[in-house]
C-alpha cells in the first residue's frame, strides 16, 4: 500500500492583533516608559524615547513632499475619468471650506465659554508678538512657490560660530505645485502620459514606502508620548489641563455630533462610515499627520467605503 501526504498549506492559527489595538498598546507602554524615564531620572531611556520619536516622525516628513506632490498630480489627471469632474471638484472644496468653518466656530465657542487661559497660569511677561502674522496678500504671497518643490532654506549660527542649514516645505505650496502640474499633463493631453505613468509608478512606490513606515507606528507612538511624559510630566500639563480638555471636547463633537449629522442628512449610515474609516482616524489621532495617515485615508474610501478611486485620489490628498 502506499500513503499520500497532503501539501496543503497549514494555515497559522495564531491570532493576529488588530492595527488600532498594537497602536494603542503602544500608548500604554509609552506612558509607562515616560512614567519611568521621569520617575527614576533614567536618563538613557528618556534620550531612547526621544530619538526614537524623533526618528519615526522624520521618516514621515521625509516622505511628504514626494507622496502630496505626485498625489495630486495623478488625482488631478484621473479626474477626465470623472462625469462632471468640475462640478464635483467644485463641490468637493465647498464642503471642506463648510466643515472647517463649522469647525472653526466649535474652537472659539468652547474657548469663549471656557477661557482656558484664565486657568493655565501661564504669564505673559516678556511675550512678544508672533512672526507669522499678517495679511491676506501675505498668506497668499507664501503660497507662491518659491521653487519646484517648495523646499525653503534656513541657516543660523551654532555654538562655536558653525553655520547650520535646516530645510523645510510649504504643504500648501507644495498642493499649488502639484494642482499646477496635474492642470498641465491634463491640457497637453496624450503627449504628457509618459509623465503621468511616471507619476502613478512613483506614487505606488511612495506609498508602499509610506505603509512601511506606517507598521512602525505602535513603536513610534510610545516613543512620542513616552518622550513627552518623560520631559513634561504633569506638573507642567496640569496648568493646561482646560486647553487640553476643550481640544478633546471640540474633536468629540466634530467626530461624533458634526460627522453624523452631516452623514444622515445625505442618507449615508454613520456607523458604516466609522466602520470604514475607523483605522485612518485612530493612526491619524496617534502621528498627529493627516499627510501620513494618506495611504490609509485613500485605502479606506476606495476599499471600504466604496469611493471611486479617481474621485478618492482627488479629495483624499486634497484634504
């Protein structure tokens, strides 16, 4: 007699923890390793934490400036795919400008009612004015790139009079740039598909960049809120308890009182949406960066939500 043996695939039973669950754990041993770091004056561990975070954060920045850039430009080529592109894209900024608005008004209602700088106990000796006011020409000057990439450079003197260069980009320069150039390859028509097949290549490759960065979130979320535990306690959060609490108060009724309603009065179920959209809105809770979060925000609407790919690559980044 002879006996077969299956080469089927053994599939692992072990159980997988869910993304949102290991971010989370990554805030529990974060908030104990900060606890400790500054408890016990671990000095080591606190400069962990701090690089560590600071690395994670890094790797995201270095990724923006690509990603946004040939994001939008192949949303805005995908858009011919579109019926009534105009009208939609029209539509699409009307309703951010509505929901940042409502937004807007939430913020300064519950600071008014609240006034969370009588209770912070913070003085304002010696304060000085911000650099960053100014004009509406002024904000509109500042979204003019000043280069392809709108990259601007700084430089200041160091100890011992060494001359460090720092580099930083403009976000919304960079959505300027990239709305132009999509605007252009869809005027020249087929003569500029080789730069829109290179821009939807170059964008794949970005964002599997991005997701990998992204696995590393559990670890870099403890990193960041262990290294603020750990330089801040909360001697020093505790007189901005107020400010924190309205932050979280004005979230809550965005996320859970405005999304709703906004959602029910276009006939679209609240609870499929957060089902949806739930992992995009813990990672971006967790990184503070709507721009990393955007691999997962435009997974989310395509694959869960059922948002057609050329509209969701538009109103995703563009968000």
């Amino acid at each position: 007699m002879s006996t077969t043996t299956s080469t089927a695939p053994v599939r692992s039973t072990r159980p997988t923890v869910p993304f949102w669950a290991q971010v989370l754990l990554g805030l529990v041993v974060g908030v104990v390793l900060g606890f400790v770091a500054r408890q016990f004056s671990v000095g080591w561990l606190s400069e962990l934490l701090t690089q560590v975070g600071a690395i994670f954060v890094g790797l995201l920045r270095v990724l923006v400036v690509p990603l946004v850039l040939t994001a939008l430009i192949v949303s805005i080529t995908k858009l011919r795919q579109v019926t009534n592109a105009a009208r939609l894209a029209g539509q699409t900024l009307l309703w951010f400008a509505i929901t940042a608005a409502i937004s807007v008004a939430i913020g300064i209602t519950l600071g008014l009612l609240t006034n969370p700088g009588l209770h912070a106990g913070i003085t304002t000796a010696g304060a000085k004015a911000s650099s960053t006011q100014g004009t509406w020409l002024d904000f509109l000057r500042s979204i003019v790139p000043g280069n392809i990439l709108g990259i601007e450079a700084s430089s200041r003197a160091a100890a011992g009079g060494a001359i460090t260069t720092s580099l930083s980009f403009n976000v919304l320069q960079l959505v300027v740039i990239g709305i132009a150039l999509g605007a252009a390859a869809l005027a020249a028509g087929e003569k500029a598909q080789p730069f829109v097949d290179f821009a939807e290549s170059a964008l794949e490759v970005f964002q599997k960049l991005v997701w990998w960065v992204i696995k590393l979130a559990p670890i870099g979320s403890a990193a960041l809120i262990g290294k603020a535990i750990a330089t801040y306690g909360w001697n020093a959060v505790a007189p901005l308890a107020w400010f924190t609490a309205d932050v979280y108060i004005g979230c809550a009724i965005v996320l859970f009182v405005l999304y709703p309603a906004l959602l029910k009065a276009h006939g679209l179920n609240p609870v499929a949406f957060f089902k949806g959209a739930g992992e995009a809105i813990t990672f971006a809770f967790v990184s503070r960066s709507s721009v990393g979060t955007l691999p997962i925000t435009r997974a989310a609407l395509i694959d869960k939500l059922g948002v057609p790919s050329e509209y969701a690559s538009f109103a995703a980044p563009l968000g």
